[in-house]
C-alpha cells in the first residue's frame, strides 16, 4: 500500500501536479482572507446582497460560453495531431465568446425579476455579468495549457489570476465597498487571460483566432457543444448543493443577514474542496486518453481513495478540535455558527471520496450526460428538501438538505460509475 501511494505521488509531481496543488492552496489562502475582509469591511445587510448575488452568477458560471471550455478539455487530448488541437482551441474562443455575451445580456435583462426577493442584490448581479465573460475567457486558455499538459504553465496562470482578482478587489473595497469589490473582482480573469493568450501565441508559435471562423474541425460541431452544455451541467452539481440552498434562504426568509451568516458558514467546507479537485484536474486529460482503459480507471480510483482517506481523516480532525478557535477569524457577529458548519463538514468527506473523483472521471471518460442527469437528480431534491426544511428549521435545515442531496448525489456516481465500466466489458474494449 506505502509503494502504491508513493508511486501515485511521484507520478503526480512528474506531471506538474504539486505546482498546481501549491498554487491552487496560494488561490484559496488567498480567497479565504480576502473572503475575511470583506466579511469585516462591509456591513452584514451588504454583505449578504452581494453573496446572493454572487451565489447566482457562480450557478451561471459553469454555462458560460457553452461550457465549450470543457469540451476542449475532453476532445482536445484524444486529438493526434497538434493542429487539430488548435483548431479546437480558436474554435472554442470565438463561439464561446457569442454565448457568453447572450449570458450576459439574459443576466442584465433579468436580474431584477431573478433578484425579486432579494432587491438589494440586483446592481451586483448586473454588474456580476462581466464576470461571465472575464471566467469564460480565462478558463478557455488554461484548459487549452492542460490539453498541452502544459501544467507548470497552468500552475502560474492560475496564480496570476488569484493574485489580481486579490489585489483588485481589495483596492475596490476601499473605493467603492461591495460596488467596487464586485468591479474588481470581475475584471480580474479577463486581465490574466490577456496575458494567458499572449504567453500561448508567443511559445507554441500559434495565431489566436477571435474573430475568424475555423474551417474543418475535427470533431461535430453538435457533438462538440452538446458535451459542453451537459458538462456544465453536471460541473454544475457540486457547487450547486452548495449554492442552492443560499438562494432558497433568500427566497424563503428573505433576510440579507441570514443569507450572510449561511455563506460564512459554508466558506470553509466549500474552500476545501479545492483539495481533490486539484488532484482530478492534474490527472484530468491523462484520464481523458485512457476512457477505454478499465483497468486503468479502476486502479486509478484505488489509489485515489488510498490518498484520500487519510487526507479526509486529517481534516475533520483538526477541525472539530480546533474549529471553536477557528470561526473566531469571521468576528463577533458570526460565532454562532459552529453547529452549522459541524453539519456541513459531512459534505467534505462525501465530496472528497465520492463525489469529486467519481464526477470528474465521468466527465473525462465523455460521459457528460450522466453527469448531468445525476445533477439534475440532485438539484430536484435539494430543491424539495430546503422547501420543507427551511420553513421549519431556518438555516439548519438548508445545511441538511444540502448533506442529504450530496450524499445521494455520491451515490448515483458510484452506480454510473460501476455501469462504464461494465460497458467497456461489454463492447469488447476492456484492456
């Protein structure tokens, strides 16, 4: 077992996968104390507007554009040739660059109707709008670095990112509080990706296509946004667990301060499931090559839960002896929302052995559907379960309900996942 996790680790320096993993934990150290600013700097009743705002937009997010940057990351690494690759990528940047405006203009049109019960989130739902294109432009770029295996490169934009999305936002608190952090905030992507864009163009010796249309693509155009669109639906499940049940307080109680209390308390499950995603997102595109390999992606998912195990067991260690200590950080106004977050912190175990891996393999095997149908599945019971729990229970029952629908969510994965690969003894292509 000690060799199986060493030569598991060694692959995953081998592959770049610790430069990801230091800079996504700079990236989420980074969100985490901003995330404490903002908290600090501006009052619970704004607070709570803008993180209903931004729980709206982050549900958008994964549509963006199609969610044609995902499926750069499914067709581009099964691709031989390199000029297919990029024709993928040009493609990829230009069409999701027209969806991504008609997100925006549905989210400018929208949002009072959308923020009804909330009216003092729709300036920052509107303005949130940027966001859209500013993530979709950024993330296009880097999915095309991991397409390259180019995860050193991956490592420095994403760290690029995090340090402008800190420095602007924080420089717009004090300008503008939330208007100017919302500003910051948004444009902060866009800014990495120009020079994500540039770095690509000059070492891959590549002319970046925006607004030419690409000619011969390697793959259906259909089939191309079909698997983008289902995609972001099912990359949508996860967040969405975690979002929803923010939305449904603000609907159902329609308290900014509630809202607020529920986000600060998620804050600190939901940042630390960067952890296993960071590892799926390193191994993503080799994944990607071996969809036909049953063997190979059930070792895979051996050694994941070797490593994992003891990682989860760590956490939730350390934080239901030091949690008291820890929620102190948020200030006086939030002490009380320990027993909320020891409710939410079941998620993280469920999340990190379950439902991130199993998820992300789904997805880069190319089953997208399933993916998305499971979220479906799980956003229709998350839904019902905070109508009867939060009329009841306030904001514990949305932590309920968000532990039930995930753990069922797992679940779902677990079958999926064992019925791909009894289809790959059935077709014949088991290896």
């Amino acid at each position: 077992m000690i060799s199986q996790v060493k030569k598991t680790f060694k692959a995953f320096r081998k592959r770049g996968g610790f430069h990801i993993f230091l800079s996504t934990i700079l990236l989420r150290i980074i969100q985490f104390i901003l995330g404490i600013l903002i908290i600090r700097l501006l009052s619970k009743e704004e607070y709570g507007n803008l993180s209903y705002a931004l729980t709206l937009t982050q549900l958008i997010i994964p549509f963006s554009g199609a969610g044609l940057y995902l499926s750069l990351l499914h067709f581009g690494p099964i691709q031989n040739k390199f000029t297919n690759k990029v024709k993928l990528f040009n493609f990829t940047i230009r069409r999701g660059f027209i969806y991504s405006l008609a997100v925006m203009l549905l989210m400018l049109g929208l949002a009072e109707l959308v923020a009804i019960r909330m009216p003092g989130s729709v300036t920052y739902f509107r303005l949130f709008s940027i966001y859209v294109m500013s993530y979709y432009l950024f993330y296009t770029a880097v999915s095309f670095l991991r397409v390259l295996k180019k995860n050193k490169g991956y490592a420095a934009s994403l760290l690029l990112n995090s340090i402008l999305v800190f420095i602007l936002s924080l420089l717009g608190i004090y300008l503008s509080k939330g208007i100017g952090y919302t500003i910051g905030f948004s444009i902060a992507p866009a800014i990495a990706a120009i020079v994500v864009y540039i770095s690509i163009g000059k070492k891959e010796k590549i002319d970046i296509k925006l607004f030419e249309r690409v000619k011969e693509l390697p793959v259906k155009v259909s089939e191309y946004t079909k698997y983008g669109v289902f995609a972001g639906l099912g990359n949508i499940a996860s967040q969405m667990a975690w979002q929803l049940d923010t939305i449904m307080i603000g609907l159902i109680l329609a308290q900014s301060t509630m809202v607020a209390t529920y986000k600060v308390a998620a804050l600190i499950p939901f940042s630390l499931v960067f952890i296993p995603s960071v590892f799926m997102q390193t191994d993503f595109v080799y994944i990607a090559e071996n969809h036909k390999n049953r063997k190979y992606l059930i070792n895979y998912y051996k050694k994941y839960l070797m490593i994992f195990l003891v990682i989860t067991i760590i956490i939730l260690s350390v934080w239901y002896v030091f949690g008291s200590f820890i929620i102190r950080l948020f200030g006086p106004d939030y002490i009380k929302i320990l027993p909320i977050i020891n409710i939410l912190m079941i998620n993280v175990a469920v999340t990190f052995l379950l439902r991130v891996p199993l998820g992300n393999i789904l997805a880069a095997v190319g089953k997208a559907k399933w993916n998305s149908y499971s979220a479906i599945a799980m956003l229709v019971i998350n839904l019902l379960l905070n109508l009867f729990l939060i009329p009841r229970f306030g904001i514990y029952g949305a932590a309920y309900a968000t532990v039930i629908s995930i753990a069922l969510s797992a679940l779902i994965s677990i079958f999926l996942f064992k019925r791909y690969l009894n289809s790959l003894i059935c077709s014949g292509e088991n290896k």
